[in-house]
C-alpha cells in the first residue's frame, strides 16, 4: 500500500521565510536498494524517482570502461565486469577484514577484496584502483544527493539515513563517514523498525496503547522490532503519540542473500553434473549465476516451478534446468527455524507475550518468500499478520517524516520517539594506587545495559588526583572478528585542576565524567570537570551548612540517570587482569536523591573543565585528513565525469549539426529555403567543408578534445549564418514594414487632429498642450522616416532571396522607434491648468431715507470686500475643445 501525501496529517508550513528554506533527505540503504525521500516546502511528499522514474536505485557501483554507473545501469554489468562492479556493500559496511561477516561476503561476491590501513575492508578494481567501502558507498550517497537536488531545485545538505538496530559503533562510524564524504550533513541516523514505526504512526491515531512488532526481512538480517504506541494527553496542544522501542530480536546472518545463495549452489550443481565442468572456476559464469538466483527466487514467490536460462553461461556453453519450490525450501531448511526466532527474541526483551501484541507488521523484500510467511504465520498465527504498510517504502517515509520533525522548517504531527540501545556497553578504568607497590585494579561498570534508552546521559564521579583513561567495550561479542573495545577517552589535566579548585577553598574535589550514548546510537564521553564544593566561612555560608549540607560520596565511582532501562539489569561486573580482580558497584539514586541533585545549584566557580582525548585502538573511524583525501578522489572523479560529459555533448552536437547540414544540401527541392536563400558557392564551399568535418570526426573523433568539436562546429555555423540571416530577414520584413507604416498612419492622424484642437484652443484662449513648433518638428521627423522608408523599400524589391538584404529589419525597427518616441511623448502629454483671475468689487451703497443716512453716517463702514468674478461661459454655437482632467489622454 502506497502511504499517501498524508497532507491533512502532515503540515509541511515553513516557519521561515522562503529565501531560507531548506530541504530534509531520507536515504533507506539497505543491502540490495536503496530508496530516498525528499521534504520540501512546495514538493509533494513522496519516495525520490531516479533518472528512469524507478522509485528503487539498486545498491550497485561499478565501471565500463572507464565509465561510472550507477544504481540499474552499474547492476547489469556485473556479470560482464565482475571485477569492476560493487553490490551489497552495507554487508561488510565497517566490518573488520578477517571478520566472518567478510568471508560471508566474499562467498556470493566476485570483487577482489583487499584490506585497509584501518583493518577493514576495501576493494580493488580491475585496473588496480582501490576504494574503501566507505568511499563506494559515499559515491551511492551523492548520486542520490545529485537526483534530489535536481528536484529540489537547490542545494540539500541534511541527510537523515535508516541503519539496522544491531549495528555496532563501528558500522554506524562508516555510516556516519560515508555521508560526510558525499558533502552530506548527518541529521541522524534512525533504525529501520522505528522509522517504519513512525510512518506507521503518522497516518494512525491511537487511543490505548497498543503493541506491534515490525518484522523486516531484508537481504543481509532479519529484525523483530516490538514498539509500543501510546496516546499522549489528548486535552493539551501537544496530543500525540507516543512511540517507544520496548524490545529487538535479530539474526544478522539470515536474510535475501543466503537465500540466494542456497539458490545459486543448487544451480551450480545442476550445471556441474550436466557438464563435468566447475563453474565456480569461472568468474563471469558465477556472477551471471548470482543474477539468475534471484530471478528464479523471485519467480518460486509466485510459482511452484520455475526455468532457469542462461546462454553463453561459461565456456560457450548454454545452460537451462528446472527448480522446484520444494527442492529451493529442502536446501533452506536449515533457515526455517531462524526466521521465526527474532520475534520471540523481541518478545523476550520486551517481557511480553503474544497475548500483548496486536499486529506483526511485514517489511523487506524477503517478507515475500513463500517459507519465509509460513515461518511468521506459525510463530504468531495468521490473523496478527498484517499487510497494511509498504514493504519496500515504509522506512525511507519515516525516516523522512522523522528527519522533518527534527528540523525548525516544518511543522509535522507530534510523534515522540524513544529508542533502545541493543549492545550492552561497559567502561572499566584503573583504580588509583593505594601504596607505590600496589597492583593496580582494573573497574569495570555496564554503564549502558542492553535496552538503554538512546539520548541517555549518566554522571561518574572519579576521587582521582591525576590523569586516567576510560575504556568503553561492548561486554559481549557482537559478530564473529568484530573487536569487543569500542574507544579509550583520556581525561588529561586533572591534577592542576584539582590544585586550583583547592586554592579557591573547595573541600575533597573529584573528577565528573558525563557518558552519553546518542540519539543516533554513538557511545562517548560528552564532558569531564574538576569539582569541589568551596567552603564558606561567612554566616550565611554556615547557616546553608547547618541546614543543606552536602556529602561527599565513599564509592570509587558513582553515577546518575536518566531515562534508566525498564527492566533491572546486573549494574557491574568484574574485569580480570593479569595479577588480580575486583569489582565495584554502582549504585542507582534513589527517586528522593535524583531530586535533591537536580535541585543543587553548582557554582561556575565550582568547576573547572577538563580535556577529553578519545582514540580508537581496534577500527577507528576515518580522519578528519582521510576523509579529506576521499573527498578529493571523488571530487577528481566527478570533475573527470563532468569533462567527459561535456566532451561527449559536444561530440554529439557536432555530428548531429553535420547530419542536418548534409541533409540541406541533398534537399532536392529548389524552393526549400535553405536553396532559395543560398547562392551555388555557398553550397559547394559548405559541402568541402562538411566533408572535411566527417572525415575529421571519423578519425581523430575518439582522442580530439572539447574544444576542437566546438571549433568545427563554430567554422560551420559561419559559413552558415549569411544564408539564414538571409532567410531571418526574408521572414521579418513584411512584419517590420508594417510596423513602420503603422507608425507614419498613426502619427499623420495625430497631427491632423491635434492641429484642429490647437486653433480652436487659441480662438477660445485656451491653453493647449503642444505648441505649433512641437508639431512641426513631428512632422519633419515623420516626413524624414516616410522619405527614408520609400526609398529603402524600392531598393530592397530587387534584391533576391539569395543575396544580402539593402534594408535591415533592424535598422528598420530603430527608425520607427524614433518615430514612435517623438509622437508618444507629445501624444501623453497632459493639459496645463488654467489661472483664474481675481477681480476686486467695490459695492456701491443703497439709497436711503434721510433719517436712516444721519444714522449710518454715524456708523463707520467696513473695508471693501473683494470677490471672485468667474468667466461666463461661452455660447454654444462657439467652438471651443473640451477640457479634459488630469491624467487622460486625448487625440
């Protein structure tokens, strides 16, 4: 089932401006595909298409002839070039080289591994170039990064990539190293069964907890990962879901590969007995067996029964058999009890029953395997099977919703997740020397027990007066070869900050180390201080005595959590050393203790920071200049490809413009315009010349460089262009001398007129808006272009199409520009407003009675009143131009 937009879920608002958008890659690699997702502000959210509008890009790298590939187009030429093609190399992704993981590898695989300077694998090609597994994986990543940035439309930068949840700290360091190679930024690296529990979750809501386990069947492993679904508070504006991984069971050696290989061995000895011959001898042979395994696999899905064909499969010689589902399921009976046991594993670590679980999620290609489902139907019984996820696409969509709620630039559903660590992870030190004589004791804490929420932090508190090394190992063998030590921090400058805090008046200081393990499962040392309580002599320092005061703790080590394991776990074990053993317990605060610290306010002057150097004694991972160096390798490779890539463009052009030439001068019509607008030595000079270039390109084409292509092709497209400038103008003439002719209509129009409107504005004493010299200049520069135009267009009646235009279209176009511009600007030009005069009236007195005369003789009179006398309109047989308002235009 294809997950939908999920845009009425999902909001995908930006909350900053779109100038500073950025985008979120997704990247699901798995072993045999890969699958990537793209968020972006404006983009629909979907899986990534690659060049060929597939929504899957196989794993695969390799070369033809110097020529890189990728993805299909790498895959197809394995059996030709087995030595130059790299598939499934998450398999050996920073494993060890004399691990099993790699004699597994080497089994189904035909390149030529070698080893590297850090003890894991590279691999050679058949010209001799070495690449570590990082650098081919990194190649993969930036493919991918190239297709989403075309779809973007802009740079993308943070990557979020799905890695199995048994990966050591080793892988995950590949990992890690790969993307940053690729120009990639690591957002967060998130296992598959959550990120297809986030998907899972997105469109869903849930309203009791619920559990479910994710049952990935991929090539290389097989992962039962049990994760609970909880609703968070419904009433507050964070509603959501809650998810946590409770538990995870998985066999790293049982997958789609060793399916296909039981499938190639039956093959083999198929053809073996029919021919007498061993094809294992035969590089090629075995690779082209490799590819038809899992075509005849993929077939016995669906069938009971299924053909293999192979021509030309070694020696000349075809091959073609019959295998049966039944005789595929009796090689692999061995497997069938493996595929059910990850699920009771995760049942197990979890502390849950069947009864516990609502659904078991199928996810990976192998899923669809016939024995593979009745395995999984046996264990949990067929109505807990569920088919309601994508099998392929579910964790690359997660990874990318999850990716997308990491980051400010989207605003998505509110999915908390929380995640365990599957490696029980321990850090042992040496005591302090008690006398100068002492052995000395070697400490070892499980600090990280198995199921340990991720983004977990605990505290060691070291009574230490100088310099000591931390050793973080994994307490149990992850894989056959692979080191158990994961790193050594060393904690330097101690002693001086230990004398400092004394001279300020701290009491008994001790060393705090911080140990983390990450979100994205990394193991390290995320700080270490010098601390001590300073004494305070003052009263209110006593009275905080009297009332608050602090202990200081007696252990050689104690340690602080947060987000403990669920279940209890053995808190310390014993490390032996060559002269003694002994074993120090580390206690877990109690509720009332863990708030009392929280509370406690420490002082900046209280500590003081000290240095952390961490090494990595067994696989280390690349180096800031290692990584720089692969960097530069690929970087040569890519500007190498692009040098080549323009070569061939131009190469391209070039004959594809020298068939079209050809095609031209073969044309046996003589009205064609290219003959028409063509003089005879034109064409004979073009045909020499077009001769010349076809037999240059034919032999010196494969060595002669980019800009001798260009050189051809330019010396052709110069001898050309008269003649399709002859054609341009032939086709542009009549359109350009109507626009001239248009002009000369529209301007003597506007002449007649805005002649009438002036003698009628001076009879009326109006003001006009020209003057009489404005318009005779227009008409001057009109009779200029009419001459001109004349006279230019009875030349040009007698010139033929295949000689040189007399008149220029654009020469045309610039007069008549001209002409345009002197008449706009007199044709938008407004009316000026009219004064008014003022006129002073003095108003003569009324007669009056004798009486009433003495009376205002007496009264003194105001001063003249001075008015506003307005013109009397003028009669209506006059003729006189309306006034128009400002702003309009008139002819």
């Amino acid at each position: 089932m294809r997950v939908s937009y999920c845009w009425t879920l999902v909001s995908l608002l930006a909350l900053v401006p779109q100038s500073t958008l950025a985008s979120v890659l997704a990247i699901d690699y798995g072993t045999d595909w890969i699958k990537a997702s793209l968020m972006k502000p404006g983009l629909p959210f979907d899986v990534l298409l690659n060049k060929d509008s597939k929504r899957k890009i196989q794993a695969s790298v390799g070369w033809k002839h110097g020529e890189r590939l990728f993805g299909g187009d790498a895959a197809a030429m394995a059996s030709r070039f087995p030595s130059d093609v790299f598939t499934s190399l998450k398999y050996v992704e920073g494993a060890p080289y004399n691990s099993e993981t790699v004699v597994n590898y080497a089994k189904f695989s035909q390149s030529q591994l070698v080893e590297t300077s850090r003890t894991t694998v590279g691999l050679k090609q058949s010209d001799g170039r070495e690449w570590s597994v990082e650098e081919l994986i990194a190649m993969q990543f930036s493919y991918v990064k190239q297709l989403a940035e075309e779809a973007a439309g802009e740079k993308v930068r943070d990557v979020v990539v799905t890695v199995p949840p048994f990966f050591s700290q080793y892988e995950r360091d590949a990992v890690v190293d790969a993307i940053e190679i690729s120009g990639l930024r690591t957002l967060a690296l998130i296992n598959d069964g959550t990120a297809v529990a986030v998907n899972y979750a997105m469109t869903r809501t849930f309203t009791t907890p619920e559990y479910h386990i994710i049952y990935d069947a991929g090539a290389s492993s097989i992962v039962a990962t049990l994760v609970s679904f909880t609703p968070m508070d419904a009433k507050s504006a964070s509603a959501g879901t809650h998810i946590s991984v409770a538990g995870v069971g998985y066999d790293r050696k049982t997958g789609g590969l060793e399916l296909d290989n039981r499938m190639r061995q039956i093959l083999v000895d198929m053809f073996n007995a029919k021919h007498k011959k061993d094809i294992r001898e035969d590089k090629k042979g075995m690779a082209k067996l490799w590819k038809e395994a899992g075509r005849v696999k993929a077939i016995l899905s669906a069938n009971t029964e299924a053909t293999s064909s192979v021509e030309s499969l070694a020696w000349d010689i075809d091959f073609r058999s019959k295998v049966t589902r039944t005789a595929f399921e009796s090689a692999c009976s061995d497997l069938k009890g493996k595929f059910a046991q990850p699920i009771y594993d995760a049942l197990n670590a979890a502390g849950l029953t069947l009864d516990n679980i609502t659904s078991v999620l199928l996810v990976g290609g192998t899923t669809r395997t016939p024995m593979v489902q009745n395995a999984v139907k046996a264990a949990v019984g067929a109505e807990k099977i569920a088919l309601n996820v994508n099998a392929d696409e579910s964790p690359v969509l997660g990874a990318a919703l999850y990716g997308a709620s990491l980051s400010r630039q989207f605003k998505t559903k509110n999915i908390k997740v929380s995640d365990i660590g599957l490696h029980d992870v321990e850090v042992s030190y040496f005591a302090a020397a008690s006398t100068p004589l002492s052995r000395p004791r070697s400490i070892t804490t499980l600090i990280f027990p198995s199921g340990s929420k991720t983004g977990t932090k605990k505290t060691l508190t070291f009574k230490r007066k100088e310099d000591f090394t931390l050793f973080f190992d994994y307490k149990h063998l992850i894989a056959p070869g692979y080191p158990q030590r994961i790193a050594e921090s060393e904690i330097t400058g101690v002693a001086e900050a230990l004398g400092n805090l004394t001279e300020r008046g701290a009491v008994d200081p001790v060393v705090k180390a911080t140990l983390m393990l990450s979100e994205s499962g990394f193991v390290s040392v995320s700080e270490a201080v010098a601390y001590g309580e300073i004494k305070d002599d003052s009263l209110t320092g006593k009275l905080k005595g009297l009332f608050g005061g602090g202990s200081s703790a007696s252990e050689e080590a104690t340690s602080s959590s947060e987000n403990t394991p669920p279940r209890e776990t053995e808190d310390a074990s014993s490390s032996e050393s060559s002269t003694s053993s002994s074993s120090s317990v580390v206690p877990s605060p109690s509720a009332s203790d863990a708030a009392a610290e929280k509370k406690k306010v420490v002082s900046k002057e209280d500590t003081i920071k000290l240095k952390v150097v961490t090494t990595f004694p067994t696989i280390a991972p690349m180096t800031v200049d290692e990584k720089k160096q692969a960097r530069s390798r690929l970087r040569a490779i890519d500007l190498e490809e692009a040098a080549k890539n323009r070569k061939d463009e131009a190469r391209n052009t070039l004959e594809s413009y020298l068939y079209r030439m050809r095609d031209l001068l073969d044309d046996e019509n003589n009205d064609a315009p290219f003959k028409k607008c063509s003089k005879e030595s034109e064409r004979a000079a073009i045909a020499e010349k077009l001769e010349d270039s076809f037999t240059w390109l034919h032999d010196r084409g494969d060595i002669a460089e980019t800009s001798q292509f260009l050189d051809k092709r330019i010396s052709l497209e110069a001898m050309e262009k008269p003649i399709i400038h002859r054609y341009q103008e032939i086709e542009a003439f009549p359109q350009a001398l109507n626009n001239s002719q248009m002009w000369n209509w529209s301007t003597r129009l506007f002449l007649t007129e805005a002649r009438q409107n002036l003698t009628a504005e001076f009879e009326a004493d109006l003001p006009s808006k020209w003057t009489k010299e404005e318009l005779d200049g227009l008409e001057k520069t009109l009779k200029d272009h009419e001459s001109w135009l004349n006279e230019w267009v009875e030349k040009q009646k007698s010139v033929k199409p295949n000689e040189n235009p007399v008149i220029e279209t654009t020469e045309m176009k610039a007069r008549a520009k001209v002409l345009e511009t002197s008449l706009m600007r007199l044709y938008k030009r407004k009316v000026p407003k009219s004064r008014k005069p003022k006129v002073n009236i003095v108003a003569e007195p009324e007669p009056t009675a004798p009486a009433e005369a003495e009376a205002e003789a007496e009264v003194p009179q105001p001063p003249p009143v001075e008015e506003q006398v307005v013109p009397e309109k003028p009669d209506q047989d006059q003729t006189q131009e309306p006034l128009t308002k400002p702003g309009h235009d008139e002819l």
